[in-house]
C-alpha cells in the first residue's frame, strides 16, 4: 500500500506492506497535515515510521470513526488515573511519531483508539477531531468560565481550534492571527479581530518568545496563559512582567480523559454540533499521492493555507 514518510528532510509517498497484527483495521478517509508534522520535517527528525496523526477512517464492518493516535501502556501511574497522555512509554505510543501513522491508505489500532462518530460529522473532516482535542484538553486544564475573556494568539489551525472551543464556553474572545485567511476564519468562528482591553486567559498557539510576550501583555493581573502550543526553539519568558502581573501558566499536551470522558469525545461532540468548525479551518484536500505538494501547501500559510488534509 502507499504511505507517506520522510527521507532526509523530504517527503516520499512509498510502496509498504499493509499492517498487519492485533486491533481495528481502518481505511484511512482523511489525514491532516499537522505543523508538528511540518517542523519534524524541516528539522531532520529521525522519524522510521509512516507519519500522520490526524486520522479518520472506515472500519472493516463500515463504520466511520477518527482515531485518538496513541497506544499508552495502560498499567503505569498516569494511565490507571485518566492522565495516559504522560504514559511512562514516552514517544514511542503515539500514532505517526513513534509507529505506523495514518498518512497511507490502511492502519491498525487497539479499539480503545476508536472515536465513533456522531451524526453530521463527515469522516473526511473527523481527522480534526484530534487538533480540536488537544484544544479541549487545555482548556480543561485552564478552567474556561463562561464570563472569561480570552485571547488567543497564534492564527493557525490550532489557535482556530481554540477559538472555536473557547466559543463553546464563552462569548468573549479575540484572536490574534498574522494572516488574512486565518483572520478571516477565525471571525467566521466568532473571535473578535481586535484584542482590546485585559483578558482572563491568554492562550498561546504559535509558539514563540514573542508569542508568549504579546499573550502576557494581553493578560490582566491576575490572569491565566494557557501554553497550548508546542516550543520548538524554546522559550524566552517575560519574567518581570508574569511576576509583577501574578499570571499563573499552565502548560497542556494533547489530551486523556476526564473522569469517564474522552477530550476525543468531547471534541467530536463538539464538530458534530458546529460544522462550521471544519469549513473554516480544512483550507486544502490533495490525494494521498501528492503529499510532497501538501506540504510544501501547508508550509506556506501567507498563500492562505490553515488545514491542509490528504484522502488515500
């Protein structure tokens, strides 16, 4: 079958045998393009497994499901509690990180991995409930009220996801986005353009020490920042200032479960109730064979690129 993995630093859409082994066997309808996807790429990570951790599919017996991309161990402290983001395996559980992800035309995954899908949502867009996921899981986290203010900085796909979130809670969010599809998708999503005022909680989804600066200024003493996006250069902190404003951080990876609910659930529940979440944010579909393309789409966002998604 063909599946997508990296060579050196470029993107190949190679012939591998299907899986094979124990689990659910799904074939794969949509797989998006995420930025930790695009920044393993550019930086030469030494991925040796197929890629892809945004995934939906068809089960053998025709059922539509998304996947939640990872195999913890079950057994160690953080999986007994609900907390099997932090599985002591490490990388090596997720989905297109450390085996076989869903960037090909099949995969296997414990049924536990199952997301079933509610009415409405197609399962050409249920590759987003991952992204959304990790948006629902932190704002679990930060304690999102509905007479918060928030803001969010950082207009890509997993900024929108926030928006989108956020709005679910609270009437009263702003994002900050650097290009005009992402501002534009983001007011579609109900932000305000204009981030005017204090805020109750700032979110960071873009990443950097001057994100991270722009998010802290926002904020009113007393406030929250939620760091939902990943650092990959790092992170320089505007100290004085967190200091002085008495701003509490909160750090979120991706998602787990909550008493008996999955942020997974939670987020399907979520798309299937507000369609408009996957028409503004998946921006481009490319068959599975013309990955290298949707990459070099998804790096691009200034030609207006948010959500880039690949159909085998």
């Amino acid at each position: 079958m063909k599946a997508v993995r990296f060579n050196q630093g470029k993107v190949d859409v190679t012939e591998v045998d299907p899986p094979k082994g124990e689990g659910v066997r799904i074939r794969i309808a949509s797989s998006g393009i995420c930025g930790s996807d695009l920044h393993m790429l550019a930086g030469g990570y030494p991925v040796p497994v197929t890629v892809g951790h945004e995934m939906a599919g068809i089960t053998d017996d025709g059922t539509p499901v998304a996947i939640e991309p990872t195999a913890p161990c079950g057994h160690c402290t953080y999986c007994v509690s609900g907390q099997y983001n932090l599985c002591e395996a490490g990388p090596q559980v997720i989905y297109g990180v450390g085996r076989d992800g869903g960037m090909a035309e099949q995969v296997i995954v414990p049924e536990r991995c199952l997301v079933p899908l509610p009415a409405g949502l197609p399962v050409g867009n249920a590759c987003l409930i991952e992204p959304v996921a990790v948006a629902v899981h932190g704002l679990h986290l930060a304690q999102l009220a509905g007479a918060d203010r928030v803001a969010v900085v950082g207009g890509g796909s997993l900024g929108l996801c926030a928006v989108a979130v956020a709005k679910a809670v609270t009437d009263d969010v702003c994002l900050v986005a650097r290009h005009d599809a992402q501002k534009l998708a983001g007011e579609r999503l109900g932000a305000r353009p204009q981030c005017d005022g204090a805020f109750d909680l700032g979110i960071d989804c873009a990443g950097t020490s001057e994100s991270m600066a722009q998010t802290v200024q926002l904020c009113k003493p007393g406030a929250r920042i939620l760091m939902l996006a990943t650092y990959w250069q790092g992170l320089t902190l505007p100290a004085f200032e967190v200091s002085m404003k008495e701003l509490r951080l909160l750090n979120a990876t991706t998602y787990c479960r909550h008493g008996i609910a999955r942020d997974v659930d939670i987020a399907a529940a979520l798309m299937a109730r507000n369609p408009r979440i996957a028409d503004c944010i998946i921006t481009h579909r490319l068959p599975l064979e013309a990955a290298a393309e949707a990459f070099a789409i998804a790096g691009n966002r200034a030609q207006g690129a948010i959500k880039v998604v690949l159909t085998p």
